[in-house]
C-alpha cells in the first residue's frame, strides 16, 4: 500500500463506524476499499488512473452492481 493509502486506511478503520475491508475482490476486480454496509468503493489511485478509459469501464461495472465509486488522486 502506498503512505496515502495507509493513512486512509487508518482514518477510515479508527474514525468512521462502518466496517471497511481493503484489498477485496469485488467481481473480476480488487477495490483498494470497500464498505458493503453503505455499498461505497474508495479508491486511491496515481497518475496513471486520471480519465483511464479502462478504469472508467471498471467504474460503471461497479456502479451497475450497486456501489457508489470515489476515486482519489494520490
């Protein structure tokens, strides 16, 4: 995990009360977070991922299975 991505993992597992899982396979793809409770998807991403038309197919597979996707910078 990159330090961005520990840092929200920590925030995420001691300062919010949903239950959060990281690294998990969702389908054919790993989400770097996910909380199934509220049905969210947060990921942390360099600069490689910005307007990626596979990311962006990725996304609207995830949407379609009913999770909201935020996608980060890091």
């Amino acid at each position: 995990m990159t330090d961005e991505e520990l840092r929200l993992w920590w925030f995420l597992g001691r300062q919010t009360p949903a239950k959060w899982r990281r690294q998990e396979p969702i389908g054919r793809f790993i989400v770097d977070f996910v909380c199934y409770e509220d049905r969210v998807i947060v990921e942390v991403d360099g600069e490689q991922h910005v307007d990626n038309p596979y990311d962006r197919r990725r996304d609207a597979w995830l949407v379609a299975q009913g999770f909201d996707v935020l996608r980060f910078t890091n």
